[in-house]
C-alpha cells in the first residue's frame, strides 16, 4: 500500500495540474477575444457623434496593428526578461519554450495583410487584381511595409539560430518602419515625431513583453528565490521605462492637439477619446505596477506580487489593443 499511495498523489496532482493549465489556456483564449473586440468594434463609438469618418476597414486595420505590435513585443520582452536573468544568484536552468518564432509568423501575417491594404491604394482589397504588389517599391509606405514583411520571418529565423540575440536587428528594423509610417514628410517636425514614436515603441514593447516573460520565467522556476529577485529586478527598470512611455506619449499627444484645444478634444474626436482611454488604462497599470511593488517589498512573501503583476500584464494587453486602434483612426485637426 504504501508504495501506491505515493503514485495515486502523484496522479491527483498531474490531474491538478492538467487541469489547471487547461483553465490557464481557457482564460487567454477569453482574454485574447475579448483583446479584438476593442480594435473591431472600437471605431464605431469612438466617432459617434464627432462627425467624422474613418477611413474602410479600420476596425481590421486597428486589429492588424495591435497583432503586429504584440509580435513585437513577444520577442523583445524575452531577450529583455532574459538579460534581466543573467547574474542573478541561484537562476534555476529551467526556460519556458520561446514564443518568439510564433510571434513572428503572426508579425509576418499581420505586417503582409498590412501590406496589402497599402499596395490596394490603401483600400481594403477584395481580390487579389485590386493588389499591385510592384506599386510598393515606388512608394515610401509600400518601401516600409516591405520592411517590415521582410523583418519578422528574419527575426523568426534568428530565434532558431544559435545566437536568438540576434533578432533585435531585424525587431528594430520593424520600430523604425513604424515610427517612419506613423510621420509621413508632409508632417510639421516628421523626424521628431519618429524619434518620440521610436522611443515610445520601444519602451512599451520592453514593458509589456518583458513582463510578460518574467511572469512566465516566475510560472516556471516554482517559487524559487531567483523569481523574486528577477521580478524586482524587472520593477526596477519598469519604472524607467513607463517614465518614458509617459514623457513621449504626453509630447507626441500635444504634437497632435495643441494645449490650448487638448481638453475638448480629448471629447469630440475619436483620436482623443481613444486617446483618453489609453491614458486611463496605462494610469491603471501603473497602479497595479505600484501595489506589485510595495508587496514585493515585503520580506514575508515577496512573491505576493505576482498577483497584481499578473493583473497588470492583462491591462497592457488592453493597451496594446486600444493603441492598434488609435493608428487606424482619423488624427485631430490642429485647430489655431
């Protein structure tokens, strides 16, 4: 008896433990759908009432967006989490799998569909002869969006290689296409907006990836002591990062509506009202990061903080998505 009782607990806690990582898989999948409907039906009530129009398709446009800047923070955040990692005393050798050549072929899936729409003339196409695939090396966006096609198969690649450090070249090829796309040269300033949206790019893609993987690096060393160390480790930097995340966002918002006119735009467009939304999400993350961290400061159970930081990364997920929705909405008119 005594040695199957050991092999019948062995079993309940697989069968726990199956159990609970079916649970785990439920809940994203929820999470993640509930993710796409803030980009699809987003367009909708943000322009009720303004008067404005989008432009067709914009609520997949603004999907396709939010997917392509999760595929890039995916990668980031586990090159990031796991630089965080290195030198810490007592780091258990166990990883989780690498997520990062997945998330380049649906950063490759989202950037190609992205590419047809500006190679349609910036129309959503409904055949493959509305798609003039040679017009995108004839134009600064088509130029981009090829960049960017190009860059995460590349990435996936490297993820593969004996050196997956090497993915962040063709990562920051994506984040400078980006910033580029998001300040056409007929912009007042263009290269100062780029280099705001560069920076606030990657910064948020270091955040929300990075928490991400910690959490997932945490999930499997098991409540050893290397767990705590790195997730205060990674609040530390956070800290940094959504500093800059704010300072760039609040330059690159009165870039976009003047002081003078912010407030009642933050109301009456659909840019600022998605705007606003952002902004009170990325407040609510940053008090969750602040709960996280004062319990990570107690020395009873520093891994209390896992909780409200598991809190915080499904809050950035909403950002992701209500930021892939802010790209596919008319700006703000600069009113004097």
């Amino acid at each position: 008896m005594s040695l199957i009782r050991p092999s019948a607990e062995l079993s309940d806690e697989d069968g726990r433990a199956r159990r609970s990582g079916t649970g785990r898989a439920v809940a994203l999948l929820v999470l993640v759908a509930l993710g796409t409907l803030i980009p699809l039906l987003g367009p909708s009530a943000a322009l009720h009432g303004t008067g404005e129009a989008a432009a067709p398709g914009a609520g997949g446009i603004g999907l396709l967006r939010a997917v392509l800047f999760a595929a890039l923070g995916v990668p980031l955040g586990e090159l990031f989490a796991h630089r965080l990692a290195r030198g810490l005393p007592g780091v258990p050798a166990e990883r989780p799998r690498s997520w990062a050549p997945f998330a380049g072929a649906v950063g490759f899936v989202a950037a190609l569909a992205l590419a047809s729409v500006v190679a349609a003339g910036d129309l959503i196409p409904h055949g493959l002869g509305q798609i003039d695939v040679g017009g995108l090396y004839g134009s600064r966006d088509g130029a981009l969006a090829l960049v960017e096609v190009n860059a995460f198969p590349l990435a996936a690649l490297c993820a593969f290689s004996r050196r997956p450090a090497a993915q962040v070249w063709p990562l920051g090829a994506v984040v400078v296409a980006e910033a580029l796309r998001a300040h056409p040269p007929t912009e007042q300033s263009p290269l100062i907006g780029s280099g705001l949206t560069l920076v606030h790019l990657t910064c948020a893609a270091l955040w929300a990836g990075g928490l991400l993987h910690t959490l997932r690096l945490i999930g499997r060393w098991r409540g050893a002591p290397a767990g705590a160390a790195l997730l205060g480790r990674y609040a530390r930097v956070a800290a940094v990062l959504l500093a800059a995340v704010t300072a760039t966002g609040v330059c690159s918002s009165l870039r976009r509506m003047p002081s003078a006119t912010i407030l009642e735009q933050l109301t009456t467009t659909a840019y600022g009202r998605t705007l606003l939304a952002k902004v009170v999400l990325v407040a609510a993350v940053g008090l969750l990061a602040l709960w996280a961290r004062i319990r990570l400061g107690r020395a009873a159970g520093p891994l209390t903080a896992y909780p409200p930081a598991r809190a915080e990364l499904i809050v950035l997920g909403a950002v992701v998505a209500v930021s892939g929705l802010l790209t596919a909405l008319p700006l703000p008119i600069r009113w004097s």
